[in-house]
C-alpha cells in the first residue's frame, strides 16, 4: 500500500512537473502583460511558439486553434455604414525610413505586442483586443488567456528587418483560390508578412503563394521596407494586383488605388491628398516627430491609434485616442 501511494505521488509530481513545463511561455507570456496607457494600452511580450507555422502547411495539418482565432474579426455594423477611414503612408528620414498609420475604428483598447518566434523574425505590432474578448477594464488572469491568440490578430506591424504592414478598409476585395495552396484569413497575412518577409519583394512574394480569405469589411495592405521601397497590395476581380512607390513617398487610405489610379493628390480621398501633398512638398522627407503629427492631421474622431515605425532603427511611437500630447515609445525588442 505504502508503494502504491508512493507511485501514485510521484506520478502526480511528473504530471505536474509536465504542465508546468508546457505551460512555462504562456505564462511567462501572460506575465509579462502590463497596462501603460488607461485608454487603455496594454503592452506584452509573447515567449515561445504560437504554432503560426501550421497554417502553412496543408489544411489537415493545421491546429483546430489556429483556425478558429480570427472568426471574430468582423464588424458588420459598421461596415455597412461605410465608416472606414485608416491611412497610412512612409516617407524618409535624415537616417533611414519612416511609416505613419492611422487606425480608425470604434473600439477604444489595444495591445502593443512583441513576438519572438523561433525560425521567423522578431515583429511589433498592433492588435484590436476587442476581437479576441478582452475586456477594457481589470482583467484577470482568466481573461487574460484570450491574449495567447493574439499573434494572429495583427492590425499593422513591423519585424526585425525593417519591413512594415499594415491593413486598410476598401470597398471589395477578392483572391482567387490556389488549388492544393494555403489559404490565409486576412489578418493572417499580416502575420506571415511580419514573421517571414525580408523586404517588400518578398512580402509581395510570400502573399502570392496564398489565398487570403477577406471577411467584412475587406482590405488592401501597404507594406514598406528599411530601404525605400513600399507598395499597395489590392485584390481586384480575384488577382493580386501591386502598385509601388514612384516616388520617395507613398500613401494608402480607404480606396483602392489600382481602380482609382490618382494623380498626385487628386484622389477622392481628402485625408490620401492632405498626406500626399505633405509628402510632396517635403519631397518625402519627415522625422518621426513630422509623421506623427501628419497622422494627427488626418486623424478622425474614431482614431483608435496613430502609431509611427522607425524601419531603420526600430523604434515605435503610439499614441491613443487623438491624445497626442502623449506619445507612448517602445524600441522592438525591448519594452520601455
């Protein structure tokens, strides 16, 4: 009897010892959440493995989880209503690259997050915690668990290697199925471009060998790189379609710019011509300080975030809300 326990003991002490030892990044993850804005702005680092490399393979090799994290994005109310107004835009600095992106939406909380898969690229981006069920106000550790699905909800980002993207609101969008081929939700590709894509090329490269799956409202992305180059990648009648930068600059808002085909700023979009003749007239030349005050410029009473990206040097910038007498900023990799 006294053998039997003792077996029974030690089995209990390895099983513990098992769950804690899988548990160990999600909760090293979930600890490292801290709150530093009361918009609110979370910030969290995630540690260890979040399994996006299975959506890569085929279909019956994909994680139940993994397919189920990004139903949620969806708002179909005010999608109808035609309320979309993101902008984004890069220009240069006196040391490099600089992205600017608006994210105007109706809810009011997000979450800044550091990712550091292992076989893919360091990133930063922003995440709608909305989605995923977390509430605004004092979470508990229970809520916080929905925050180990956030990897697949990024709304705009950038990795390691200078690559930005991020995600804009356009009146349709559809991409024609690959047979035998990985579809993608279109958050997800967010994601595939931040863990995997060197420069522009290859996220334009990377986003040609999926299908990306568009819910409501559908979207076109922009992306840029620490060397200059940046495009705007639209799906028109099922076929990606890419427009690159001409100049030294280049802008992205709510329309989609393979049909529109603008002049300069000449596109039905007030909030494309304030940022491209700004652009313009500083021949795409803008600090940090400049970029985030051209967002505020063209902010709208729904701005969530405004948030600009140092391609070269890494360093982000957030501000909340339209609140830009208080700008929030981090450094990929690190946590200020």
């Amino acid at each position: 009897m006294v053998k039997r326990a003792a077996f029974v003991t030690l089995g209990v002490v390895l099983l513990l010892g098992l769950c804690l030892l899988l548990w160990r990044a999600p909760l090293r993850t979930l600890a490292s959440l801290r709150r530093v804005d009361d918009y609110p702005l979370y910030v969290m680092h995630y540690y260890g493995d979040y399994g996006f490399s299975q959506l890569l393979e085929p279909a019956t090799a994909r994680s139940a989880t993994a397919r189920s994290v990004t139903a949620r994005w969806a708002a179909p109310a005010l999608a109808a209503s035609g309320a979309w107004a993101c902008t984004g835009f890069a220009g240069t600095t006196s040391s490099g690259v600089v992205v600017g992106r608006n994210f105007d939406w109706i809810h009011q909380q997000a979450l800044l997050l550091f990712t550091h898969p292992p076989g893919a690229y360091a990133s930063v981006s922003m995440v709608d915690t909305s989605y995923l069920g977390f509430p605004r106000e004092d979470p508990t550790l229970l809520d916080r668990r929905v925050l180990l699905q956030a990897p697949y909800l990024p709304f705009d980002g950038m990795n390691e290697r200078g690559v930005a993207v991020g995600m804009m609101a356009v009146s349709h969008a559809r991409d024609r199925a690959k047979p035998g081929g990985v579809t993608l939700d279109d958050l997800q590709a967010i994601r595939l471009v931040l863990d995997y894509a060197a420069d522009v090329e290859e996220a334009v490269s990377l986003l040609q060998g999926v299908r990306v799956r568009f819910g409501n409202p559908p979207l076109h992305f922009f992306v840029a790189d620490a060397s200059g180059h940046s495009a705007v990648i639209e799906y028109v009648d099922g076929e990606m379609v890419v427009t690159r930068n001409e100049e030294p600059w280049q802008v992205s808002t709510n329309f989609i710019l393979a049909e529109e085909r603008p002049v300069g700023a000449s596109s039905s979009c007030w909030r494309y011509n304030l940022a491209y003749e700004r652009l313009a007239q500083a021949n795409g030349i803008l600090s940090a300080a400049d970029a985030m005050s051209l967002l505020a410029d063209v902010s709208q009473p729904i701005t969530v975030w405004s948030v600009v990206y140092d391609l070269d040097g890494g360093a982000i910038d957030v501000a909340l809300g339209r609140r830009y007498e208080q700008v929030h900023s981090f450094h990929l990799g690190k946590a200020h």
